[in-house]
C-alpha cells in the first residue's frame, strides 16, 4: 500500500482511487458477509470466545481454568476450519478419544448455539464463502485475485479460490546474489555485529531498505530496541506487542480496577508515575510525595485501596486535594449503577467514570499514545458488544473481561517507513528488501519447534498438515520461508551463536544446505566497532554549602564506597525504598529488636536492667524477655497506643504479631544468656545521640549502646543481625565507617573497644576490635579468637580518623565521580545506575530469604 500510494504521488498526482488491497481475513470477511442471506451474526473474536466459556462450564463446573480452556478450545476450532473442516461433520469426530472426545462434545454444543441463536464463527468463513460461490450460477465474472505474501496456500484456501475464480499467486524470484552464514561466540556478538551491519549498510546508501528477521523476536525485542537505539538507528517492528504495554491502555484498566479491588504498589508506582492519574504536573508531584512519605513512615503495603491511599494523600499533600474530589465523584457514579447491567451499559459506565477522573492525565499524548487509546476504546466498544446474548454481569466481571481482552488484543503502530524493520519469520511474508539480516538460526530454533494441539487427535494433525504436527511439516514451512527470504532481497546474511543461555548451540542443517557453510563474523572486537562514546574528564565540583547533616555515618560510608553514592542521596535526595512485604520486612525486625533491646537496658523504672549483675539476677530470661517483648510489640502494632513517628505499619493479623512475638522472645532470650558470660559492666546509655564535626561539617548520630566496663573504659555496641564484620573497616577505603567514626570522634571518655553484637539465632557473639578483650569482655576467649588476634591500638584510631577526615573534605569538596570501590560488589546493591549510567562505560547488550538489617539502616 505504502508503495502504490509513493508511486502515485511520484507521477504528481493529488488523489487517486483507494487501490483493492485486503488482508486475507478482511476480504474473507467481506465477501461472506455480501452472501450472509441468512442474516447470521458473525462472532467477533470476545463473542467467540465468551460463546465457548459457556459450552465449557455447561459440560463441566468444577474446571480450575475454563477461560483458558475456552481460548484452546477456540484455537483448535480454527485449526479445522483451515486444514479440516471435513471434521465440522459430526460423523466425521466419532472416532475421536480422550481430550478429543470431550473437545468433539463441546463442537456440536457450540454448533447447535450458533444455529439455535443465528451467530457464525469466523472459523467457517472458508468453508461457508466456498459453498456459497460454489452455489452462484451467472452473475457477472468476478475480478481475478493476486495473492502477495503467502509462503503456501492451504487446501481449503485453494478450494475457495477455485470457487473464486481466476486467481494467482506471486512466487519468488531469483535467489539472493549475496547469502552468507555467520557464527559469533555469544547472541551479544551477534547482535552487536547484525546493527553494525546495518549501520555499514546504512553509509553506502541512506535510502536503503533494510530487514531483520529474528527468531523468538518476542523475547529479543528489548535487546534489539537496546542496541540498534543506542546507535541512533532509524527503525521499527512490524509485530505488534500486547496493548496491556501501553500506558495508556494500562493506566485505564488499572484506575478502573482500583475503584472496586486494591492493586498492588508496583502498580500504584507506575500509576502515579505515568502522569494518567493527575491533572497537573503539581498534584502528580504531590501524590508522588505523599507515596515517598507513606515509605519513610514505614507505612507501606502490597495491596492499596484507593480510599486508603487517598486518605493517606490527603493528610500529607494539599495539592491532592482535586485529586480527591474527582476520586469521590466516580465513586459516587459507580455506587449509584445497579448491581447487574449489561456489558454494553458498563461500557457507558466505564467512559463517564474515566473522564470524572481526568483519564487519560494531564500530559499531552503522543502520536503513539493517540494511536494506544483508539485502540483502547475499540477493545472497550468490543466488551459492549458481548451483550449480544442477552447477558448481564456486575462491574468486577466486566473490568476482569476488559483486562483480559486489552491483555489479549495486539497492538501495533502505523508504520513510519523507517529504514530498519525488524519482524519475525512468518511476518516478513510479502516484504522485499535491500538487505536482509537473520538472527537466531541456530538448530533448536530454525525450523521453530512446536506442540501439536492438545484438543485435536495427533493422527488427524498430521494428516491434516497442520502446524507442529511433526518435525517434517515445520521443517517444510520453514523451508519455504528460508527460500522466500533469499529470494527477497539482493544480500542475506543467517547468523546464530555459538553459546546461548550457556548451553553450546549448533547451526541450524536448513541453513547450511540453503547457504553453505558458517564462517565467523569477522572484526576481534565488534563492541569496539560500535561504540560511540566520546570519553570526556570532568574534574568540575561543586561544594556542599550546607555546614551539618543528618545521617552522616551512613554518607561517609557511601562516600568511601563510591563517591556518587554519597552526592546523590544526600544532595539530589535520591532515595531507594524497600518494596512492601506481605509480613515484618528486614529493615523493620532490625527496628523491633533495637526497640526491644532498648527497653532491656532501660533500667528498673522501665522495666529492664543496666548492669551485669541485675541481669544476672534474673531467674528467668525467657519470661523476662517475654513482657519486655509484649510491651514494645503494644507500643508499635496497638492502635490504642499513639501513633508515633517511623512506626510500624499496623496492618498484620493478630496471629502473625503472635507469632513474631515469640520469634523475638526466643532471640533476646538467647542474646541475654550469652551477655551473662561477659565480664562485669554496666550499660552507660542506649540510643545515644551526638553531634561531630568533621572538616567542618556536623554529623548528627545516633549510637545503639555505650557500656561501662569495670576499668571504667568504654565500649561501644552496635546490634547486627545480618553478615557484617571488622574487615568492613579495613583498607583505605573502608566498607562502614560507623563504628570507627564513633570511636574516634563521637566518644571522648576512654574507649576499651568497640564492637558489633551479632544477635542471630544459635550465632550470639562479639565481633570487632577491643584492647583487652579477655581482661574486659569475655574471659573463656581462645588464643584463636579474632577479637584476641586483633586488639584495638591507638595507631589504628589515628588511621581511622585520618580516613574519615579525607572522606569529610572530599564529601564537602563536592567529589561526586563514579568510582565504585568494587565494580561488581558495590554496584550490586545501588540503586542509582539511572544516575551514574556507569552501565554505558562498557557497550554491552543485557541478558535478561534476607537477613534482618540494622534497626537504624544507613541513616545512623
């Protein structure tokens, strides 16, 4: 079409009649329905299959997946009208067993429906469109037909076209005069080397017309949209993706689903993020604080209402306040329709409630986005229209149906001519090229591999041709496809990889017979070939102008780690949030036990002890454990208790606070009874807070526990739960610096050690450096003990107060580089690769039970 309509303007003219151009299945559907005397209602594809849903659970009411059956079901009925509608005769599926058997049950179900209530499937167009031009007698002669783009014509397709008339088919021509087999080491290789060849292709001629067919394309595609992307190409794919990718399409059935159901908080995520949610740029920053708000409180969760979440809006952020009121008029919209309507009034209902909300947002959509929401509104009038039975349904079932049938509906945008089309095997039937490029042509994926259909006797298959039947009827397919593609374009290169998913591949034999031998994709380093990037120093800084911070133990630490770590969470405000568990996640145990053991060392007034020997006193630990336990549980899960900053969420069953009750009482109980072998201190104080100043900039920090030790030294406790160690200290750039931070600068009373207190269960112990530690902290401690082997010194205080020093200038300097200390390690757990892009240093393509964290994570 693109072609006739460009050679109708090059001959200068300005209008021209509408060329007879078809796809098979519209013109099937034409001609029968010029021939449909009997007034029948052709099934759409959502009528069909709501049709055959009912013929199902009519036969059985205890299936676990009818809807699924339901779209097998349909599959298998077109795979008879195109290879076997002999088999539409009852007398024909007598013989048929099993899963077949009950399949030919559900076929004379479903035909007797269609003929009782007037409908027609789509089906059994070819088989009805043949009988009917076979029953034509004079009449005027119809206009011969050219079939374009059909790697084969089927039996019952060749039976209609003889009924037809004078038709004919459009074979190849010569094959390619350049047809090459590559190998590469890896699909990276192999993708790298396929966009330099296109780009290669692309300089000789900027007008050429170029291919790329890929095996499996569906699983490639982001790949693929990575790497010829990031070389500017021009290009685009003519197979369309689930409408369900596209926000548009998307963000309505998500607001339509949440006013009924709660959706989860990746959704409401993406949801607020799209921008289809709020009428301003103001309210989607605000509903966006008010999320950020709900996490720092500690308030999240997997599933959000829309009430909670608005109330929640509400109480942080003023500018959501519009959002609210149109949130409260669909509602009141929704609650005043009646419990069961029809799929056609719950159509009307579903606009006006969309448009009370200010769907589709405030941003103005782009062409595709335009092209997403006609789609969208066609799959919406296509729900209407299953009302064609009469059926009446309430609003969860038809949001459910509309989700599936957006899920189901394929979407692909209008073709921009780019220069790159990137398709399939069987999709790129009827296109011509300049070049043409196949990826994938491996053994395991070239002739592509199948099942039979599970519904259809495996003999009748095979007889039938029907696809994936046998290894012989896809290698015949593919065959064909393999010779149209040489014969498509002047150069065709097949290229595979030796290494996939890990496993050696092999080449695919239909290649090497079609082409030849491999040969291996020439260049030592296509990444080098490919790569862009101009490499530019920017030795620029900007100094922090602020003169204290909060969190500082946690910044220098990132500073150490990677200097960007520090730059961007501190100045840029760029926060990472854990997602939402369905119990306690571990950043919130560590808050409870620091909690608890908080009130343990709280003294007698409080309840709890503050010295070794009250704590040795206690005749049972496990008891005394148990009301410390109970009590702090109260304080942060009771909503009889005040509400208080950074709680815990109070959203668990009472059951599940049970049993975390008991799980805590256990691991304090044990902790305990590891303390009562230390020697005699006492606890000097607990949740300490202080105040240093390094380089001239104030920290604010927040010690766990500082304990006087008999000498009158001091020693300071830090509560770990997970695997973290002294060697964290060590080097010139230390993986933590909170301990060493307080030890050099935060205590000025004569410090004995400091030390990690790992409260695991059956791991109680000490972790750290102390100057005496069998004189001072246990005294049954072996010659091997690290905490023997290595004692705490002077030399070492002063190394770390240097180090922390330098990391305080650097962090005030404004030295913000990306300069991981370990590439692999620390960028393992960051979350600012959007921000660093150390990612893009390297061109590279993408493949595609936790401990509980420290109460006070990296903000301490």
């Amino acid at each position: 079409m693109a072609d006739f309509q460009a050679a109708r303007r090059a001959e200068g003219r300005t209008a021209w009649r509408t060329p007879a151009i078809f796809s098979w299945d519209s013109w099937l559907r034409d001609e029968w329905q010029k021939r449909n005397a009997a007034g029948s209602l052709l099934l759409n594809p959502l009528q069909e299959q709501s049709l055959w849903l009912r013929v199902i659970q009519r036969s059985r009411r205890d299936l676990l997946h009818p809807a699924r059956l339901a779209e097998a079901a349909m599959r298998a009925y077109r795979l008879l009208g195109a290879y076997a509608p002999e088999a539409f005769r009852a007398s024909a599926r007598l013989g048929w067993a099993g899963d077949a058997a009950v399949f030919g049950n559900w076929v004379e179900d479903f035909e007797s429906r269609c003929r009782r209530e007037g409908l027609a499937s789509a089906s059994q167009l070819v088989w009805g469109l043949t009988e009917a031009l076979r029953g034509e007698t004079g009449g005027p002669e119809r206009a011969p037909l050219l079939l374009v783009g059909f790697d084969r014509v089927l039996e019952t397709q060749q039976a209609l076209l003889t009924a037809w008339g004078a038709w004919e088919r459009i074979g190849t021509a010569d094959s390619a005069q350049i047809a090459q087999f590559q190998a590469s080491p890896d699909g990276t290789a192999e993708v790298v080397a396929c966009a330099s060849w296109l780009r290669e292709q692309l300089a000789d001629d900027p007008e050429a017309e170029l291919m790329v067919v890929a095996t499996g394309l569906e699983a490639r595609r982001g790949e693929l949209e990575r790497a010829f992307g990031d070389l500017g190409l021009d290009f685009e794919f003519s197979m369309g993706v689930s409408l369900t990718g596209q926000g548009v399409a998307r963000s309505a059935v998500l607001v339509l689903r949440w006013l009924q159901a709660p959706i989860g908080e990746a959704e409401l995520d993406w949801l607020i993020g799209s921008g289809h949610l709020a009428a301003s740029a103001e309210e989607e920053i605000a509903l966006a604080t008010a999320m950020r708000q709900i996490r720092r409180d500690g308030q999240e969760r997997m599933e959000w209402e829309m009430t909670e979440f608005a109330g929640h809006a509400k109480d942080s952020e003023k500018e959501t306040s519009g959002w609210e009121r149109r949130l409260l008029s669909a509602q009141s919209l929704l609650a005043s329709e009646q419990a069961r309507q029809s799929p056609l009034d719950w159509v009307n209902v579903a606009e006006r409630l969309l448009q009370s909300l200010g769907w589709p947002g405030f941003r103005p959509l782009s062409s595709l986005g335009f092209q997403a929401r006609d789609r969208w509104q066609r799959v919406l009038e296509d729900c209407g229209s299953l009302g064609f039975d009469g059926r009446r349904m309430e609003w969860p079932e038809f949001v459910a149906t509309l989700a599936d049938a957006v899920a189901g509906t394929i979407f692909a945008a209008e073709s921009r001519d780019a220069a790159v089309q990137i398709t399939g095997p069987a999709e790129s039937a009827g296109q011509l090229a300049d070049g043409i490029w196949f990826l994938g042509s491996d053994e395991e994926n070239w002739p592509g591999r199948g099942q039979p259909d599970p519904l259809l006797p495996i003999g009748l298959q095979r007889e039938a041709g029907m696809p994936h039947a046998s290894p012989q009827a896809d290698l015949a397919l593919a065959t064909e496809v393999t010779e149209r593609l040489l014969a498509s374009a002047e150069t065709v290169v097949f290229s595979y990889a030796r290494q996939a998913g890990g496993v050696e591949a092999r080449p695919s034999r239909l290649v090497l017979q079609q082409v030849g031998a491999e040969v291996e994709i020439a260049g030592s380093n296509l990444a080098e070939r490919l790569d862009r990037t101009e490499i530019f120093e920017d030795w620029s800084q900007l100094p922090f102008p602020l003169s204290e911070i909060s969190g500082g133990a946690a910044t220098l630490t990132r500073q150490s780690l990677c200097p960007i770590q520090a730059f961007a969470t501190v100045r840029l405000a760029a926060e990472d949030f854990d997602p939402a568990e369905a119990g306690l996640n571990a950043r919130q145990r560590g808050l409870l036990l620091h909690a608890v053991l908080h009130s343990v060392w709280a003294g007698k007034g409080e309840g709890g002890v503050r010295s070794l020997a009250e704590l040795q006193a206690i005749p049972d630990l496990r008891n005394f454990a148990g009301r410390i336990v109970s009590r702090v549980m109260a304080e942060n899960f009771d909503p009889a208790f005040r509400r208080r900053r950074n709680s815990l969420p109070r959203r668990f069953p009472q059951r599940y606070l049970e049993l975390e009750a008991e799980r805590l009482t256990g691991l304090i109980a044990e902790w305990l009874e590891f303390e009562r072998q230390r020697q005699p201190f006492t606890v000097a104080e607990t949740e300490v807070r202080r105040e240093v100043t390094i380089a001239g900039l104030t920290l604010r920090l927040r010690l766990d526990r500082i304990d006087e030790l008999q000498d009158g030294g001091k020693l300071v406790v830090d509560y770990k739960t997970g695997v973290v160690g002294p060697r964290a200290w060590e080097g010139d750039r230390p993986d933590d610096v909170q301990l060493p931070l307080y030890a050099t600068l935060a205590i000025q009373e004569k410090l004995e050690g400091l030390v990690f207190a790992k409260v695991r269960p059956g791991e109680s112990h000490f972790s750290g450096r102390v100057r005496d530690a069998n004189g001072t902290l246990q005294p049954d401690l072996g010659a091997r003990s690290t905490l023997v082997q290595n004692p705490l010194n002077d030399e070492q205080l002063q190394l770390w107060r240097e180090q922390i020093e330098r990391l305080g200038q650097d962090f005030l300097a404004g030295r913000a580089e990306v300069d991981p200390k370990d590439s692999q390690k620390t960028c393992q757990t960051c979350h600012l690769h959007a921000v660093c892009r150390i990612r893009e240093r390297v061109v590279t393509i993408d493949d595609e039970n936790g401990d509980e964290e420290d109460g006070g994570g990296v903000d301490d």
